[in-house]
C-alpha cells in the first residue's frame, strides 16, 4: 500500500495524509481520523528509508552488550529504551560475547544502518572499533575510564570491591580470597580483580584468587569456586564472589553442607540481584543504579543526537555496599 492508497481510501490528497504522519496536530481531527482510520485499514507501513534520507535521522539507536543473560545489563538497557521511547526511538541490540573483535564486527555492521547513536556497555575497545566510532553520538556505560569515546554513564568496578573488601576487613576478616571468571574481554572482571587486590594489598595479605576459567556464569560455578578456594585456601575466612550468582551458590552449597555462614566463613557478590536479599543467610553485595544508567545514558544522548552541548558528559553514578547477614 502507498500513500496514494491512503489519500484515495481516506478522500483527502497524499500531502494530507503524509501532514497527518508527519505533523498531526496540523490536521484536523475530524480529517486526521478518517486518514487514520484509513491508514488501519489499508495496513499502511510508512517508508522509514526515504523518511530517514530527508531528515538525516533514523529514530533507531544500536545498544551492544556482552550477554543478554546478566538482569543488570537487561535492566540498564530497558530504562534506555523506555526513555527514548517518548521520542519515537528504536533500539536494535547486538551481543559481543565478551569478544572485543566480534564488537568490531558489531559495530561496522551497525553502523552500516545508520542509527543516530550508540549504547555500549564497557569501557574497553579495541583501536578500530573508537576509530568507526569516532564523530558518532556514543555513550558508554558500566565502567568508567578517563578516555571516554564521548559520553559516559558508570562507576569505577576497582572502587567498588575495594570497599567491599575493606568492609569484611572491619568485620575482623584477614584472609580474604577472590573468586571469579576473567575472560580476556571483560574488562570490568579485571578492574574488580584489580580491586580486590589493591585492597588486600593496603592490609598487608597477600591477594589471594580463584578463576572459574570458562566456566559459565551460574551458581554451579560459585559451587565449583568455592570447593576450589577450600582446597587451595583453606584458611580463607571470606569470599569476595564476582557476581552474585556466584556467591548465591556457594552460599546455598554451604548451609546444605552446614558450614557456618557468617561465622566460619563470611561470603559477598556484586550486582545485587533480586535473589540476594531473598537467600538465608541474606547476600553481603555491591549494588549499582542500573535502571538511573540507563535512564541517565538516554537523556545524555538525546542531547548529542540533537545537536546540543552536554555540559557533563561524564557521569559518575557511584555505588552502594550492602551489608546482610552473609558478612
């Protein structure tokens, strides 16, 4: 169907029905309705492409994100979408992996569509991906770094399980071991790891680390890593997990095993998922505004999209320790 089927269906002219898609308030309602109801009942699809070539502006905005199984990514990139929406925007959503070549290959691919602007979670990107990204509206979120590509919405991951770690210091732990999976495109799994170490380091312990290698990310692996830290590191008195799924099922493993949580042992994650507060004993965590990312990442890039300054563009949204009843 073309516009010229809506304009006869409707008994108006094309440039009516186009005023009516383009500029509603321009049309009265009595005309707007019929071209309306016209547009239903022709099943009319406006054509984005020649609409887009006009105005030099897709209404679409690419969000790239390691995985689509972590809620806090999921979380972050509903609040963007949701934000945007008011302004007619489609968000399109590619996977890496935690590959930094297959986000490259995102990112061209992508960018062979035209989107105004970009969503990215992480920090870290090879040389040709800030290349292909250079001039583009781009908001980076999840992390933080002083060589943003444009906009930034994040907190320090270092900062954060360094607090976490001086938390269970106070609490009269020593022997603090890390447990976690570092694949060589997570970055915010290095900058934890750098954390926990630097801290560790600031109470004269040696650092102290478990790495699930590929293993997935799920609460069998937080199983297997804490088996792993009681053979290698028997004396271990706390596990800072890097992810509450981790730390959710090693701490299940230990009260089915009756090993005194906090008292023989104090266990703590990072994310703060649904679950954490749920488990018995409840989750000692790291808890980050997702859904203010996202929200907040939106109305930066609205700013860029349109052409306009942002003041600030580099937001540091912080963080919060939670202490339950795991610590």
């Amino acid at each position: 169907m073309t516009l010229a089927d809506v304009a006869e269906a409707a008994g108006v002219s094309a440039q009516t029905v186009s005023r009516v898609i383009r500029e509603p308030d321009t049309v009265g309602d009595e005309v707007r309705a019929r071209v309306e109801e016209a547009i239903a009942a022709t099943g009319y699809v406006r054509n984005l492409t020649a609409s887009n070539l006009a105005s030099n502006r897709s209404l679409t905005v690419a969000a790239l994100l390691p995985n689509l199984n972590a809620s806090v990514f999921a979380e972050t990139v509903h609040a963007f979408a949701a934000e945007l929406a008011t302004d007619g925007y489609q968000i399109f959503v590619g996977t890496t992996d935690y590959r930094p070549e297959h986000e490259e290959e995102l990112v061209a691919s992508f960018l062979g569509r035209r989107p105004d602007g970009v969503l990215m979670i992480g920090t870290s990107h090879t040389e040709r991906t800030r290349a292909l990204l250079r001039g583009v509206p781009v908001v980076e979120t999840w992390g933080w770094t002083g060589d943003p590509i444009d906009l930034l919405v994040g907190f320090s991951h270092a900062d954060a399980t360094a607090a976490l770690v001086r938390h269970l210091a106070a609490r009269g732990r020593r022997r603090i071991t890390f447990a976690g999976r570092q694949l060589p495109g997570d970055s915010r799994a290095a900058e934890r790891l750098a954390g926990y170490s630097a801290a560790v380091s600031d109470l004269g312990a040696s650092p102290r680390v478990v790495d699930a290698g590929d293993r997935p990310a799920t609460m069998d692996t937080g199983v297997a890593m804490l088996d792993a830290v009681l053979d290698r590191y028997p004396d271990t008195d706390a596990i800072v997990f890097a992810s509450d799924v981790y730390a959710a099922g090693a701490l299940l493993a230990c009260v089915r095993r009756g090993l005194d949580v906090p008292g023989r042992l104090a266990i703590a994650g990072f994310g703060d998922f649904e679950m954490s507060r749920h488990l018995v004993p409840s989750l000692t965590t790291v808890a980050v505004p997702n859904t203010e990312i996202g929200a907040l990442a939106a109305r930066l890039l609205r700013e860029r999209m349109a052409g306009r300054e942002v003041t600030t563009p580099a937001r540091d949204v912080g963080f919060e320790i939670v202490i339950r009843e795991s610590s």
